[in-house]
C-alpha cells in the first residue's frame, strides 16, 4: 500500500528529519526511499512465512 502512495507514506524519524534539514532536497529524497525499501522487508519476510505455512497445512491434509 505504501509503494502505490509513495508521496503520501513520505516520513522521517527524528534524527533522519534533523539530518535532512542542513542537506539538499535529493539527499532528502534519497532518505525516504531508504527507508520505504526498510520498512517493505519486513512485510516480505512475514508474508512468505504465511505463504508456506499455509501452502503446507494445504500439503498436508491432502
């Protein structure tokens, strides 16, 4: 959902938003894409481990 609403999901932590503010716009840019791609990994991860989990209990009641 946050990859079809990237101008919309635009955020920073604190420390990233303090950073950014002496920087340049693409510097800023480059920053919230880094942590878009940081916060999909996760998602990722957790949605394969329910693929193959239910792809098994499917595997195994067959």
């Amino acid at each position: 959902m946050f990859i079809l609403f990237v101008q919309v999901a635009n955020s920073q932590c604190a420390m990233c938003k303090a950073v950014v503010e002496s920087g340049d716009v693409s510097q800023a840019e480059g920053l919230n894409s880094g942590i878009l791609y940081l916060m999909v990994f996760p998602y990722l991860l957790v949605g394969a481990l329910i693929y193959f989990i239910i792809k098994n209990r499917r595997k195994n009641k067959i």
